[in-house]
C-alpha cells in the first residue's frame, strides 16, 4: 500500500505512474482525467466492468483499464468508487489506483470496500496506490495502513500538522521541497530521494 502526497505540480502523478509499473495488472480511478493517453478508459461503469470481466475471463497477465468520472451531475460517485473498489477486491492478484483520493472519503467516513481492500486486501494480493492533494482531509485508516508513504511539497497548515505525525521534524522540510523530491517514509526510517534521479526507476522496485 503506497500514499502519495503534496501540492498540484509538485510530481505526484509522474511518480505514481513510475511505481505503477512494478504491477503489470491495474485499474485507476483518474479523478483529474490526466491517464488520456490509454487506451482502455471508460467514463461509463457498466462499459469498464464488462473490460474488466474480459481480462478476468481471459486471465490476461498484463492490463491498464481506467476509469474516468463523467462531469454531468446525478452521478453516484460514491457507489461507483465502493463498487469499483469491490469488482478490484474480488479481481485479486492487481492494483488499485486511486487518483486524490480526499475526493472520496473523509477522516469521519472511508467506504466500505476502500476500509475491507485496506485491512484484508493483501490476502488476496491487492495492492492499493493512493495519491491526494490534501493529507489533512484523509480518512486515518489509509495512512496507518500504508507501508510507503512519498511526501511531496506542502504548504497548507492542517496538512503539514497531519505529516508532522509520522515524519515529526522532516515534516517542515516540506516546506521548500522542490518538484520532484520527496521525503519517503516506511516503518525502517526517512529519507530524502529525487525523481529525477537516473537510479530512481530502477532502485523503486527494492521499494515495493
């Protein structure tokens, strides 16, 4: 499980896209429309869940199917994601890519089938990857159950406090990070790496 955090432009989405690589099997929720350039996208739910039954039915080794919410008002947003969370859930052996994740939960309420992927989502080989603009806005179980959390430059008080609860003095050195720098934290310690680090892409895998 992986979070990515920080301001618009700082590099998440590039980043995100790196680390997605190491799971040949994934589906994205692409809340900003910014995955245009792939080819298995769908903005109807019924279109991208028959994609993908075809790759379950197929048992294809390798795909990339995104989902793209339709602007026009009345939809149901929130029973869309739980249901993509669950068809996921069931899928196994794959990965989840939630694009600003703060647009579907809160710190009062994560869906269902976000909160059952989060907690017993690696028996079944689930991998969730999570990016979001607002760290201060998260629901506190998707942070604590993350083993990979990339923080991005940050500015906004309320978020820099919730950082400041796992990373404590890095937290202000977010402050001035530049684009494309991260402090990455895991359970084992802190440091600072680059994406544009030429070693980066082919070290990211030792991080999975």
């Amino acid at each position: 499980k992986i979070l990515i955090l920080g301001q618009s432009g700082c590099g998440k989405s590039y980043l995100g896209r790196e680390l997605q690589k190491m799971w040949p099997r994934r589906i994205i929720i692409d809340s900003l429309h910014e995955y245009d350039d792939v080819e298995d996208k769908f903005s109807s739910f019924p279109e991208f869940a028959d994609r993908l039954n075809q790759a379950n039915e197929n048992n294809e080794n390798s795909f990339e199917i995104v989902f793209q919410f339709p602007p026009e008002p009345g939809i149901e947003k929130k029973k869309i994601f739980d249901e993509i969370l669950r068809l996921g859930f069931y899928f196994s052996n794959i990965q989840i890519v939630i694009e600003e994740i703060q647009l579907f939960t809160n710190p009062h309420n994560c869906p269902h089938w976000l909160e059952t992927a989060l907690m017993t989502g690696r028996h079944r080989n689930v991998s969730l990857l999570f990016t979001t603009q607002r760290p201060g806005l998260l629901n506190k179980n998707i942070a604590s159950q993350c083993q990979h959390i990339f923080c991005g430059r940050i500015n906004e008080k309320n978020d820099l406090a919730y950082v400041s609860s796992f990373l404590f003095e890095n937290s202000k050195k977010l402050l001035n990070l530049k684009n494309r720098n991260f402090i990455y934290f895991n359970p084992t310690g802190v440091q600072l790496i680059s994406t544009e680090n030429s070693d980066f892409t082919q070290n990211s895998k030792g991080r999975k």
